[in-house]
C-alpha cells in the first residue's frame, strides 16, 4: 500500500510539473512553431526583450498586480484587526460583503465594476482596473490575516501595556512582527492573483491599459509564438527565486528564535 502511494505521489508531481519543464524546454527551441523542434538556440529571448508592446503588458500587469496586492494588504489588514480585536456591530454582514467577489462569478462581478464604473462618470483605465483588482483580492487578503490574527493571544496588548509600552510600540514590536509571515503571504497571494486574472481586466481595462493575460488571450486568434515560453520561463524563475528568497528569510527567523517562529 505505502509503495501504491508513493507512485501515486510521483505520477502527481509528473502530471503538475511536466507542462512547466516542457515550457522552459521549448524557450530554448529553434523553430518558428512549437510542436516541432528544431535545436537549441536564445532566439526567442532575443524576440522577447525586443518586443515593446508585449513588454508594456508585463509591465502593466506588474504595476497594477502590485498597486491591487498593498491596496488589498492593508485594508485586509485593518478589516481584519476590527473583525477579530473588536466588537464590531454587523460583524456577520460586514464579513459578508467582504467575501461577496468569492462567491459571486466573476464575469458578473465585471459588468457590475463596469456599470459602475460608468454610471459615476469613471472612464476605463489604469485606475478602474486597479480598483477592479483590488476587489477580487480583498477578500483573500482579509482571510489570510484573519486566521494569523485569531491564532495570537489577546492578552499580548495588555501584556505590553503593563510593561509601559503604547499602542504605536505595542504593533510595532510585538503585533507587526507576529503577523509579518501572515501579511507578505497575504501580498503575494493578492499580487499572483491579480497578475493571472483576465475576465475581471476584461471589464475594467481601457486603451493603454492592456494586461498581460489578456495580451496573451488576444493572440490565441492568430496562434502563440515560443516567444511566450521564454516569457513564461522567466516568470517560472522569478517566482522561484522570491519563494526562495521568502523562504530562506523565514528559516533563517525560525533557527534564530525571532518572533516569527509562532
């Protein structure tokens, strides 16, 4: 049974990993189409780094993944902080209509962005979509840092009061510490999902404003180049250098016997 098991477990990793490795394999290929290799060869970075209008996706993209993740952070934070720290009345309702883009489609969320958008005079752009990003992370944000603030002992303010500390010291050396794992996770999670939405940008974005995802959905009509694998390759390592990075940090906090060991 422990050997059923453990092929399972292997077959899983093959079936999530292989589409990943077959990418960055075919950023190395030759040929001008993907199904037939041709040798190795830089040709498609070259291609890449010399595209201007695919780079200004990426670069839009970025800006509004990281703009839509603080925006989520911190209200997520402080939505957080009244939910679990204060008797809030309405609390039910008011963490209902926080988790409402979790439940409701998104397409229907995005005409409801659009008509508002629209019916307050705000034309399509960098800001609709930004806002529109911010509302569909908000939610995943604010229920990261729920469930790090509920795990904390509520008598750590008192007990920092006691000790003459105020309430600007309190958060910053004993709850930001606490809740720093719980607050990148937040960031990170926010930003990727910002990064990787389409029906949501399909709604909220105007001319100049053209994200990455819906570039790439744009091209499906005409048929994708390798140059996307060698732009999907870079992402892949940028995300694993930031997990390692993170990662590292937080071990490193963990063997010292820093606060974020909780």
């Amino acid at each position: 049974m422990d050997r059923v098991v453990a092929w399972a477990s292997r077959l899983v990793f093959v079936f999530l990993y292989l589409p990943i490795a077959a990418l960055i394999v075919y950023s190395l290929n030759a040929s001008d189409v993907n199904y037939r290799w041709e040798g190795v060869s830089l040709r498609w970075y070259a291609e890449l780094f010399a595209d201007r209008m695919l780079l200004e996706t990426l670069r839009t993209s970025l800006i509004v993944g990281l703009l839509a993740a603080l925006l989520a952070t911190a209200l997520g934070f402080l939505s957080s902080m009244a939910l679990v720290r204060f008797r809030v009345k309405g609390r039910g309702a008011f963490l209902g209509a926080i988790l409402i883009p979790l439940i409701v489609p998104e397409i229907v969320l995005g005409v409801s962005l659009l008509t508002v958008f629209s019916t307050v005079g705000v034309p399509a752009g960098f800001l609709t979509l930004v806002l529109g990003h911010t509302v569909i992370t908000l939610p995943l944000a604010t229920l990261v840092q729920m469930g790090a603030m509920s795990s904390l002992d509520p008598s750590l303010p008192d007990a920092a009061a006691d000790l003459g500390a105020g309430a600007f010291t309190t958060f910053r050396r004993v709850t930001f510490p606490l809740l720093r794992p719980a607050i990148l996770a937040a960031f990170l999670l926010s930003f990727a999902t910002s990064f990787g939405n389409i029906v949501i940008s399909t709604f909220t974005s105007g001319v100049g404003t053209t994200t990455l995802p819906l570039r790439i959905y744009s091209q499906l009509k005409t048929g994708l180049t390798p140059e996307l694998n060698a732009l999907g390759t870079l992402l892949v390592v940028l995300t694993l250098a930031i997990i390692l990075i993170v990662g590292v940090g937080q071990l490193r906090r963990i063997l010292a016997g820093g606060p974020d060991q909780t």
